[in-house]
C-alpha cells in the first residue's frame, strides 16, 4: 500500500459506524487493514501538525491581551499537560489491540456509558468547532465588505449575518460528498496555511508600518485568567484524533516521538502569534487578529483570505463524524442518498442557526476550550489511564503529575465555563 493512503483516512470516525451501516461487510473490513500501519514517521507528524494547528492560532493574540505577559506561562503548562494526556492514551491503546478510536478507550475503561459519554464529547466539540468557522467566516468577509447588507421582506439584514450564510451555502457541497479522499487532501493544507498566515502578520508589523511598539499595561491581568487558559486549552484540542494517527503507523514506538515533535512547532507557531500579535495591537488587539490589519495592504489580504480558504476546507472534515454517528441512530436508513443528504444538510443549518444566535467567536472558542476541550484533552484521557492501567493503587511520580493535571484541568473547566457563560449571556 502506498503511503499516501494515510491523509484518504479521515482522522476521526466512529467505530460503530462501519458495523451497524456498511453495505458490504466484507469489503469493508478489508478496507480496514488496508488502511492501518501504512503511515510513516513524516507522515503521521504531517497530520498531526494538521490537527493541532488550527483557527486557534488567530485567538492566542487576543487571548495574551486579555490574561497579561505572563498568560504566556500557561500555554506552556497547558501544552505539557496535553503533551502528556497524549501520551496516555497512547498507553491505553497499548493495553488492548482492538482500541481504534477515542469512544473506544472509553468503552474499554467504563463500559458503555464510557463510549456514549466520550463520543458526546467529542462530536459536540468538532460541532462547536465547525460553527466557530462560520463565525471567523462571517467576521473576516464583514471586515473586508463593510458596507454590505441585505433587505429582505423590509427586514435588513446584517453583512455578518449574510456572509455566514454564504460560508455555510460554499461548504454545503462538500458535505454532501461521500468520498473524504478529496476533502482529506484539502484539509492537509492547515499546516501550511498556518505558515502562511504567521508570515503575513510577521510582515504586516515589519514591513507595512504597524511595527513592534505596544507593551500592554499589566504583565498579569487576573480577571482575564479565565478566558486566557481557556482559549489556550482550545489550541490544544486534537486528542480525539490520536488514536487514528496511533493506529495507522508503521512504527507505533515512535508514536511519541511524533507527539513531542508536533506539540513543540505548534507551541512556538501559537508562542510566536501570541507574542507578534500582542506587540504589534497591545490592548486594541480583537478576537480574530485578521480583524485588526490594514485590509489595503497586500501581506494583511493575503492573511485574511488564508485565513479565510483555511476553515472552510476543514469544516465538511469535522461534521462528517458527526454525520457517522448520527446516522447510527437510523439504521434502516443510513445508505439511503436521500436521507443522508438531508441528514447532512440539517447540521450545516442548524450550525447556521447556532452561528447567528451567538455570533461572539471569542466567547464561543472559550467555551469549547473550557468546558469540552480540557474534558476531552485532559481530564478524560487522565481518567480512562487510571481506570485502564490501576496505577491509581500506587502513589508514585506518574499519580502526582495526573493528579496535578487533573486538579488544573477541573479549575480550567469550572472558571472557564462560567466566565465563558456569563460572557455570552451578557453581550446576547
């Protein structure tokens, strides 16, 4: 098998998926194995990189503005705590061979209620994330047409609102398709978009007259903490994916070795936004720093617009295990194409409806980071580990730093979430 199979395997899929609704039961377990340790060191820190550097990396300026200097520090603790949750759940799937997927740890440390729980998790993480991509979307195109508006039935409505619409109306298509060969290939460009985007504003401050001279007024400001560690723990929210990147190696022993690698560019691309960003913006930086560049300058155009292409190529990647686990709930009709397209369409509207209803990027990105991705990224890899492995009988070196991870984690959690709430409560 050639190596390329690797980025034609969607990252996240549902196990239960392939065995209630596959049409050919033998041809589908053969594409199975056909599609496990093909994938070589490179390749696996290639999708990696790809999971971890996502819109993120736009929030993180924002995000040092509003917690102060030393925010920074808990990047780094928030990046070794989700460096070392991976590798837990790379030692729970070492436990049993037949764990593939994320719900499956969860089975296999509690049961049923495990997987269900798991996979809530994470199917309302990957929603909320695909409709935050409908927000930038929206914010980012009202950015560049100001002066656009709607009239409908003598209604007027908004330039926001409308360009929501269209980004949703653009990647409509792309969910219809049952092949996520393409869309696999079209998401691997995330990593370098994110190059490109980091670029961009390296050169905006540079060169196109912004500079490098803002300081910010406080190095720690402790009512923005909340928001901060929460904006920061979503950055790193790909653990659902680990265990398909896990499966599909040649060499699963260098598994580690990848997730340091991955973990130490994408914390100094997020280090080096953050710090650029704040620089350059201070106190006035906003939620999205795109928002923040002269749109006449080429350099700010050419970040905006990949910043823009970016989520709108990942957005059908994110939904489609959504799609997969929903249509395990109609088992008579998961192969029908009708059904399916309106089962697809129906969750590319009502994202819609969610991004219209509380269009705050900001606030929104926190409330995932707080609430779903320190739950999925650390508190429930920690757990699932101590129920799988019983370390939890032995106080040693390994229960003080889960304890630790998950004594930050619940503190994240707790704060964030209520901050995040209130927030959005408050600006709707």
């Amino acid at each position: 098998m050639n190596d390329k199979t690797s980025l034609t395997l969607p990252l996240v899929f549902e196990k239960r998926q392939h065995e209630r609704c596959r049409p050919d039961e033998v041809g589908a377990t053969n594409s199975d194995h056909q599609t496990t340790n093909t994938t070589s060191f490179l390749k696996t820190c290639f999708n990696g990189l790809n999971a971890l550097s996502g819109v993120g990396i736009l929030s993180v300026p924002y995000t040092l503005s509003s917690g102060g200097w030393l925010s920074l520090i808990l990047l780094f603790v928030i990046a070794a705590a989700a460096f070392y949750s991976g590798l837990l759940i790379q030692r729970c799937m070492d436990e049993d061979s037949t764990i593939r997927t994320y719900p499956d740890i969860g089975e296999h440390a509690f049961g049923k209620k495990g997987r269900i729980v798991l996979s809530i998790f994470m199917n309302t993480e990957l929603y909320l994330v695909s409709t935050a991509f409908l927000i930038l979307e929206g914010d980012n195109l009202h950015n560049l047409f100001p002066n656009i508006e709607l009239q409908v039935s003598g209604f007027i409505i908004g330039g926001k609102e409308c360009f929501i619409v269209i980004a949703a109306l653009i990647v409509l298509p792309t969910v219809w398709l049952d092949n996520l060969s393409l869309l696999s290939y079209v998401s691997a460009s995330g990593v370098f978009a994110s190059a490109v985007i980091l670029g961009s504003i390296l050169w905006t401050g540079a060169f196109d007259g912004i500079g490098f001279h803002q300081e910010g007024s406080v190095p720690l400001n402790w009512n923005g903490i909340p928001t901060s560690v929460s904006l920061y723990a979503f950055c790193y929210c790909a653990h659902p994916v680990f265990p398909t990147l896990y499966t599909s190696m040649k060499n699963k022993r260098q598994f580690s070795n990848v997730l340091l690698l991955c973990f130490i560019l994408c914390t100094i691309g997020y280090a080096s936004m953050a710090v650029l960003g704040y620089l350059m913006f201070g106190s006035t930086v906003q939620s999205q720093i795109t928002l923040n560049l002269p749109t006449e300058k080429l350099s700010s155009k050419i970040a905006i617009w990949t910043t823009l292409i970016n989520p709108l190529s990942k957005y059908a990647l994110m939904v489609t295990p959504i799609i997969n686990s929903a249509k395990t709930w109609f088992p008579n009709h998961c192969n029908k194409r009708p059904f399916d397209l309106l089962l697809s369409t129906s969750l590319v509207i009502s994202s819609v409806v969610v991004a219209l209803v509380v269009p705050f990027f900001a606030y929104l990105v926190s409330l995932v980071g707080a609430f779903l991705s320190v739950s999925a990224s650390l508190l429930f890899p920690c757990f699932c580990y101590l129920k799988i492995s019983a370390t939890y009988r032995n106080l040693g070196c390994e229960i003080l730093i889960i304890g630790f991870i998950i004594l930050m984690g619940a503190a994240v959690m707790i704060l964030g979430t209520y901050t995040a709430v209130s927030e959005i409560i408050e600006h709707l």
